[in-house]
C-alpha cells in the first residue's frame, strides 16, 4: 500500500470514531459528569443547554459524512 492511501485510511478511520463520538456523546450521562467538573457555571450552563449539545452532534455528522465521502474515493481509486 501506498504512503498517500494509508494516510486517507487513518483520516477516514479518525473522522469515523470522532464522528461517532461526537455524535452520541452529548446526549450521555458522560456529558454531564464531565462538564460538572468545569468550575466556570456560566460555561457549564451554556454548554449543558440542548442547543448546544445539536451543534456537537451535527459536528459529529460532518466528520461522518466527511469519512464516507473519503472512503468512496479511496475505494474508487482503488488498482485493478
């Protein structure tokens, strides 16, 4: 394999489980348990609110579709 195909593989593979994780993340008790333990109330407040917890996800969603269009092209790139 190529140098330039593994490197698409890893950023397909990092915007997969980063797309996953930002996408589910918010919307668990880790959310909550780790944003508790910021000493700003102001930020904690602002972070917990459910506006902001959509923005996370719809970043998770780009990186997943950003990993999906990537895979296609490496797949369409792929010798016969």
């Amino acid at each position: 394999m190529r140098p330039d195909r593994i490197t698409l593989l890893l950023f397909i593979l990092y915007c997969v489980e980063i797309g996953l994780f930002l996408s589910f993340a918010p919307w668990t008790g880790l959310w909550d348990h780790t944003l508790g333990l910021i000493p700003y109330p102001a930020i904690r407040h602002a972070a917990l609110q459910p506006v902001v917890r959509a923005v996370v996800t719809g970043f998770g969603f780009v990186h997943l579709i950003w990993g999906l269009h990537d895979l296609t092209l490496l797949i369409s790139r792929r010798p016969e």
